[in-house]
C-alpha cells in the first residue's frame, strides 16, 4: 500500500474538498459529436472517476457555440444542463468531483463557416494564419463592448457549470485559445493598456478571472490553467510565467495548474514530445491539413522525459503561495512522491490515465507502481476520430465505442 505519499490525503480548493490530490488534467475528449453532451463523454469520465482520482475535468466547454474550436465540442448554456448533470451526477457516484474547464477559441476556430463568423475575435486584428483552412483569413481586435460580452459569456458558463452540478471550473488561459492570446506576445502587439508589458497583457484575463469569482466563487472552486512558458521565441519565458502565477495569486483563483507550449507552434512543449508523424489520419480534411503542417512549425523532435515541466515549475512554486498543480510527465509512484516533496500542492495526470483510468487505486493499493503509458500521443490525435481519445495500447480502457458519442448522456 502506498497510503503514507502525501499524494493520497485531501486538500481544500478554494471551498471544495478533495478526497486525494490526483486531478484528470483536461484533454480533448472529442466524444460531443456535433456538440452533443453525450454516453461516451459521461462514461469516460465515470471511469476516471471510479478509477480513483479526486476530480475529473471535462475538457473545452466553451462559453458559446461561436467559442468552439471545433464542432464536434460541448458548450455551457441552458440547453446542455441536463446531459452535464447526468455526467457529474456519474462522477459523484464514486466519490470523485467534476470540473468543466471554460474557454473561448478566438482566433483558434476551425468551425464550418455557417456556424462562426467569419472574421473572428482576438486581442489583435489582421492576417489570421489559423483561418487559412477555413477562409477566416482576417481576425478582429476585440473592443471593450467585445471584451464585456465575452467576460459576461465567461461568467454564464460558469453559472451553468454549476447548475450542472459541477464542483470546479478551470478558465483556460494557456496553449493560445482566446485569454491565451492576450497574455503571450506573440499574439498581443496591442499598444493599449492591454497590451504592452505582462502587467497589462493579463489585464483582460484577470479581469474574466475577478467576475468569475464573484459569480460563483463561494460555491465551487474557480481554478486557472496556464502555460508556464510559450516555448516559442517571442512568446512568453519563465519569467512572465512566474508573474501570471503571481498575479493570479494576488486576483484570488483558488488553484493554478501549470501546463506549457502553444497548440500550433510549440506542441513539443506542451506534451513533452512531438506528435506521431504517422498516426490515424482524421477523416476531417481540416484537421488532416493541420497535421501535415504541424512538423514543419514545431520544436525540433525530442525525446519524452519524465516530470519534463517540472525545472519549470519549481521556480512558480518558489515564487507563489497559492496552490499548484503540477503537469507533466508524472509516470509512477516515484515521480508522484517527487512532485509532493517539492512542495505542490496537486497532480494533473492525462495521458496515464487515458491509458488506464484505474491507476490511482492500483497506485495506492500497490497494484503497480508505474504506468504503462509510453507517451506515443496517439491518443491525442483520435479525438478526431468517431470514438474519441483512447490508447492505443493493449491496457486500461481499451478504447470507445463511436455511438455511445451521439447519444445525449441523459438518455441512460
């Protein structure tokens, strides 16, 4: 039994408790076909949950349908209350917590043109390189009515979360979706008081992070995901990263959890390794494009190394009081053990436990000790699949049936 690791006693978040300290970092599940909160999304994240982890999180809920990256995503409103309350409903049957992670795509939109406008929002306007596969070539400089509608979109989705019976949000301000996209200088050249120094490029995000809190923050946990460096020369270093930490801090988020990278121009930061060069070929020609480019925009190929953000962020932990949830590359007990002594207060695990939802109750009963998770990213990109992300692999789950991604999670 591994019950003496820090790792397996609670911890409060802002007012919720957590039974252990693993978190199921957010991943694209790719299993809300045309938007639908659906079978397969529900019953992804009730093995998590059964497998033992503190709290699942259900990646991407936009704060609108014109906010998705992609359509086969959810959104939060009225309309998708029911079939995410059957989710967390799901999840609180094995003693776990529900998180929905909330974000807008901005300029990162690859929807079909009927469904989004044409010209999409960012903290810059101009050329739009993420719209060339789509005819979005012009993205427009968001404008203080722009920035209130969308705070207040924020907002509402976090009150549908909880009516959802979510326990926990997590804004999303990394990887280069919408607040992203203010806060990283590669995207926001703005020279108004948005733009400029760190200070004023996490104006707009903390201003969505304050009325968030206010909304909703007494009764469920308002978390933040960042991304400590861009790893990408002109984006934003650890030294930037230190001071989002700090400025979240100081806006009163109840958790930070440190990720890394941007979608496009630094995957390898953001996963510690590439993705595969051959690997499932999506039937979505939009995302097959996007592929093919990916190796020519990222990071030369490296090899995974275990707990690879972690140099990263100990300098945030030393700097901050706040609580922090390390991710990256956490493959066993050791690795878990490690990331405790340093201090943090929290673990997000993704690709482990897409490999094997169990894991954290064979980590703490001694099962195992490491997983059998080889980093190959397959799973990153059969979200673009019918079934949604799965492993490859011959363990855990064992992938999904496609269905079970059309049908409202309600109907069970």
């Amino acid at each position: 039994m591994n019950t003496n690791s820090l790792s397996f006693t609670p911890i409060k978040i802002g007012p919720l408790t957590l039974k252990n300290r693993f978190i199921k970092a957010a991943t694209n599940e790719g299993m809300c076909k045309n938007g639908i909160i659906s079978k397969g999304l529900s019953k992804f994240h009730e093995e998590v949950a059964k497998g033992g982890a503190a709290m699942t999180t259900v990646a991407y809920c936009a704060t609108s349908k014109d906010g998705q990256t992609f359509i086969d995503q959810a959104h939060l409103s009225k309309n998708t209350t029911k079939d995410f309350k059957s989710l967390t409903d799901a999840v609180h049957k094995h003693g776990a917590a529900a998180q929905a992670q909330i974000t807008h795509a901005g300029a990162f939109t690859f929807l079909p043109k009927q469904f989004s406008s044409l010209k999409p929002i960012s903290a810059n306007g101009g050329f739009n390189k993420f719209g060339v596969m789509t005819g979005r070539y012009l993205k427009q400089k968001m404008t203080r009515d722009d920035m209130d509608k969308i705070s207040n979109e924020f907002v509402q989705a976090a009150i549908h979360a909880k009516e959802s019976g979510f326990d926990a949000i997590e804004i999303h301000m990394g990887h280069g979706y919408l607040l992203a996209q203010f806060i990283t200088p590669f995207y926001n050249t703005r020279k108004d008081i948005y733009g400029g120094n760190i200070d004023n490029r996490m104006r707009y995000p903390k201003e969505v992070l304050s009325k968030v809190l206010d909304a909703v923050g007494n009764d469920i946990a308002v978390t933040v995901k960042f991304s400590q460096t861009d790893g990408k020369i002109g984006g934003n270093t650890i030294e930037e990263g230190i001071e989002i930490a700090k400025i979240l801090e100081n806006s009163g988020a109840h958790m930070a959890q440190l990720s890394n990278g941007l979608n496009v121009e630094s995957i390898d930061t953001m996963f510690g390794n590439p993705l595969p060069k051959s690997s499932v070929k999506p039937k979505n020609l939009i995302i097959r494009v996007g592929m093919l480019m990916q190796p020519k925009s990222n990071e030369p190929d490296k090899e995974f190394k275990q707990l690879y953000s972690l140099e990263t962020a100990k300098k945030i932990r030393n700097a901050v009081d706040m609580p922090l949830c390390y991710l990256g590359g956490a493959q066993n007990i050791s690795n878990i053990n490690t990331v405790m002594s340093e201090g943090f207060d929290a673990i997000g695990l993704g690709r482990a436990l897409i490999y094997d939802p169990n894991l954290v109750n064979s980590l703490q009963n001694g099962s195992v000790r490491n997983s059998g998770c080889t980093a190959c990213n397959q799973c990153v990109t059969l979200m673009y699949t019918p079934g949604g992300t799965a492993c490859v692999e011959d363990g855990g789950y064992g992938g999904h049936k496609p269905e079970l991604n059309t049908i409202p999670a309600s109907q069970y």
